[in-house]
C-alpha cells in the first residue's frame, strides 16, 4: 500500500475559456503530455471525487473566505470508480505553497476512521509515514467533531512536463457536489448539483515558475484567481437545504 507521502509546490489557479482550450493545447504540445493515468486509455480525462471533512461551524470553508494564510483541509479522494484504493489527504496552505500529505487505504476502512467516537487503530501494513497520515485522522475526527460535509466530483484533464514531472497542469470541467450528509464516496446517483460551467486551470511547480507557465499565462492573458471548488460547492448546497443541512 505504497503511495507518495507529501506534495509540496505551488498551485496557482485560473479560470480558462473554453475558446482558449486550442491554443493552450497549441502551447504545451511539444513540452507536456498526458499524463500517468490518461496515457494509453482512448480518453482524455478521468473523474475525481472528494468527501471534504468539516466542522458543525465550517471551520475550514470560514478560514478560506477569511483568507487565513495557514490553513488545513481534510478529505478523502478517489479516481473514478476504483474502490479498491482510496487517499486519505491532508492539505495545508501556507499562503501561496500547498503541502499534501496522504496516504492510500481500503473503501471498507472509511466508515470506521470517520467514526467521531474513536477507537480504530491502523493496520501494520502502512510505512511510518503512512500511519502518521491515518493517525491524523483519527486524532482530528474526534477532537473537532469532523464530519463529511460535501461530496465534490469533476472530470480532470491532466498534463506532465515531457522534461520534468514535477511540472502538472490540469484542467476541471464540469464540477458537481452534493451533500456530504449521508452520502457515500462511490455515490452513483444523478442528482449532482452542477457549479457555474467554467473550466479550472491549474498550473503546478515545487520552485520556480517554469518559463512554459509564464508565457501561457501572458499569451492568454490569464489572471490567478483564489478557487476553491470546496467553497463553490458549499454555496451550491446551501442553496438547496432541502438536500443536507449545516
């Protein structure tokens, strides 16, 4: 059950018209491309699903409008529906650098580490690091009380860089949610809440900005923009109570 422990780099966000799409792709043609999970399958992007953890008061979604600098966010991420491996993620913002730690685990584990009462222990079969990830989780869960509050689906067009693959650049169309209350991760339903129908560039680095991303952003005439799908699709279900409550 080995997965890359920690992520550190910088995200910087967009907003992409769709007009825009051809030459972006005109751009990155000769430097990036598709990247592990896409290369090979026919497709051109695959599905992302998120349960995004809370507080009774929103804690996290309060400290993202508040624009709180050092900020951390609990979720758990699965890619399509592939049940047998689900990541347990902790993001943490420090101003504009994003550090992730996570860890993969077993759909069947789920309900037992969100139980708010305590009580489970971590199998052995995890590195250190790895069971410092679900030790988090299981020490955070009770002590604030999170819960899942918002289940966030989207389908997600990615790129590497051809010369370092550390360089992503990810596009996200068509994100949807729904209450977290009582809703499973593999929620296969068809009555998601869609957000405004605008496709999300990210633009990823660990150090400087690559040269590539400078000029995509002045031939695009692009502007960095605070996105946070998790408080998008906190306002989307506050619109329809009737769906979950807060």
């Amino acid at each position: 059950m080995k997965t890359q422990l920690r992520f550190q780099r910088h995200e910087l966000k967009y907003y992409l018209p769709e007009s825009l799409y051809p030459e972006l792709m005109r751009l990155i043609s000769d430097y990036m491309t598709l990247d592990e999970h896409l290369e090979g399958t026919g497709t051109d992007s695959y599905v992302v699903k998120s349960l995004y953890l809370d507080t009774v008061d929103l804690r996290a979604y309060q400290e993202k409008l508040a624009g709180v600098h050092t900020r951390k966010k609990f979720r758990i991420r699965a890619y399509g529906d592939e049940r047998s491996r689900i990541f347990f993620e902790i993001k943490r913002k420090y101003n504009n650098i994003v550090v992730k730690d996570r860890t993969a685990g077993r759909c069947e584990e789920l309900d037992k580490i969100l139980d708010q009462y305590g009580g489970h222990y971590p199998d052995h079969e995890r590195s250190d690091g790895e069971t410092e990830v679900i030790k988090s989780y299981l020490f955070y869960i009770p002590i604030l009380q999170l819960r899942p509050v918002v289940l966030i689906a989207y389908d997600r067009e990615a790129y590497t860089g051809v010369f370092d693959n550390t360089v992503r650049l990810t596009l996200d169309r068509n994100v949807r949610c729904m209450s977290g209350l009582n809703t499973a991760l593999f929620y296969s339903g068809t009555d998601w809440m869609f957000t405004a129908d605008r496709c999300i560039l990210e633009l990823k680095f660990n150090h400087t900005m690559p040269f590539l991303f400078r000029r995509i952003i002045q031939r695009l005439s692009l502007w960095s923009e605070a996105i946070s799908k998790y408080c998008l699709c906190i306002e989307k279900v506050r619109q329809f109570p009737q769906n979950g409550h807060f």
